[in-house]
C-alpha cells in the first residue's frame, strides 16, 4: 500500500520494539480493543519482517476469513457486471480463494506463474518512493490486516482485500503487469518530489480508479473501484466522467476519504495500455516539467 500523502492509521513503532496502529475515532474498530491488539499484532508481524527473509505468515481466525468470504461473495457479481474484459480474464487466471484469506506467499505463488509478481508485507503506509520503485522489480507492497468484522463491506484504509482482491487480480493480467513494471523505472529516474508525486496522482487515476469504455458502457480497471463494494455503486452516476488525459490526472487533486467525484475513462483497454506505457517509458524530471507546463 503506497502513501498517497494520506492520513490511513499510522502505525508507530516505540523504543522497546512495540508496534501500535493509531486508528482514529471515526474507524469501526476504535471501540473494539480485540480488534485493535490484532491490528497491533498483525502490523508487528510484517513490520518485523526484512527483505530478503520468507514472507511471514499470519494465522487468520475464523472471523477473519468469514470477512473475506462475505466481501469475496458480494464483489464477484459485481466484477461481473462492472469490471473490464481485461480484469475479469487476469482474475479468472489468478484463482484466488474465495473461502479463506491467501498468505502472501500464496498470492505471490499465483501470481508469480501469471506474470512474475511476488507480494511483500509492510505494517502500514509505504513511502511512495519505496513502494512504487519496488513495482520495476515485480514486487508489490500489501498489508496483512482486514477490516473490522462490524462494516465488512467499508474500510476507511486499504487492507488486504484490497491489496489482493484489486492489485493482485489486476497484476495478473501480463500488460498491467508490464505497465507497473514501468512505474518502477519511471520512478527510479525521477529525482524530484513534484516529478514522485506527478506520477503517484497518474498512478491513482488509472491503475486505482481507472475506467474503460466497453460495448457501450463504463467499466472498471482500477483496484480502487473494484475491491470497494461502495465505488462499484456509485462510479457510473456520481462521478463527472472525463476523457483519458495524463497531464490532467497528474495534476488533479483529489479527497481519499470521499468516493471520487472526478474519473478519467478511455475509449477502450488498449488506449490505456499504449498512452501509459507511452508516457512511462520516458518520464523523468523533464518530462514532469513538460505534462506541468502544458497544464497551466
């Protein structure tokens, strides 16, 4: 999970080796203290974890795996009915299971024969530089926690549903996978924050909320869209739709506690596959300057 300069729970780690995560008043699982030790214990698990070491495993009690199974059960006919051609075929590769929560390493074996990508913990937020740069290496950050068992249809923060459920069924498909590669090295050749923040908004816009036209209607590419059972209700009435345009998405400010008001859809799953691998292939710090000056 990347830092889009957000306020998800912060997690901190204390002198003697203790990790908390600070959930803030508004979450659904602030009042429940089980919950917010297994948050504790979970973050502790992957924030002890270092590259290069097995992935570690998170034995997940049954109440856990009952929230994957209710959010699996409610997003499959929604796929069906709002995800793109693309995203239904890489998810129809991939196979995840429907009936208990994947180990990262049984998203990664899956994965790995799909298109190369490995999963990797992280506690929390990733910086953006370090999650974005890993993506060139076919490694993709994901937390290990799931939502509260109370709201098993609403998170205020990505977890592993969608860490998996999005990125993982969209990783599968071999032009997403080579587009988030490209990322990596975009990202490795930028020196600057603006030039890092320019391509984490294009980021958003696209590989999160992205939308596509097909026979006739919208549909979703994007991670965002498709592991929330609330944007699959809303993205196609509440938000302003507008055209395909990078230097737009890379400027656009956006609210991630609010659905969306603003989506950018291309023609068909192609345009977005040869304008982003396009505009990739060569970004850099002048290239930033350039989508920036056009856009004033």
């Amino acid at each position: 999970m990347a830092d889009h300069r957000s306020l998800y729970s912060p997690v901190s780690v204390a002198a003697d080796g203790s990790v908390e995560v600070v959930l803030g008043p508004d979450h659904p699982g602030f009042t429940d203290p089980d919950y917010r030790l297994r948050r504790n214990v979970i973050a502790g698990i992957s924030e002890a974890w270092r590259p290069g070491a097995p992935v570690p495993r998170v034995d997940y009690t049954p109440v856990e795996h009952q929230v994957w199974q209710r959010v699996c059960a409610e997003l499959g006919p929604r796929h069906e009915r709002f995800a793109c051609a693309e995203f239904l075929a890489a998810k129809d590769r991939l196979g995840l299971p429907a009936d208990h929560i994947p180990e990262l390493t049984e998203v990664g074996d899956l994965l790995e024969r799909c298109t190369g990508f490995r999963f990797l913990p992280v506690p929390g937020l990733a910086p953006l530089r370090t999650f974005y740069s890993a993506l060139g290496g076919s490694h993709f950050y994901s937390t290990q926690y799931i939502r509260h068992h109370s709201q098993p249809l609403y998170t205020p923060e990505p977890d592993i549903v969608h860490e998996v459920v999005g990125h993982a069924n969209q990783l599968a498909s071999p032009r997403f996978a080579a587009l988030n590669r490209l990322v990596g090295e975009a990202v490795d050749r930028t020196r600057t924050d603006g030039a890092l923040h320019f391509l984490a908004n294009v980021f958003w816009f696209t590989f999160e909320f992205g939308l596509v036209r097909e026979s006739g209607e919208l549909r979703a590419y994007g991670a965002g869209i498709l592991s929330s059972y609330g944007e699959t209700e809303v993205f196609r009435d509440a938000a302003e739709i507008r055209p395909f345009d990078v230097a737009a998405m890379g400027t656009m400010r956006y609210d991630i506690t609010r659905y969306q008001p603003t989506l950018f859809a291309a023609d068909s799953i192609e345009q977005v596959i040869e304008a982003l691998a396009e505009f990739l292939a060569t970004y850099d710090d002048d290239a930033y300057l350039r989508y920036g000056s056009a856009n004033r």
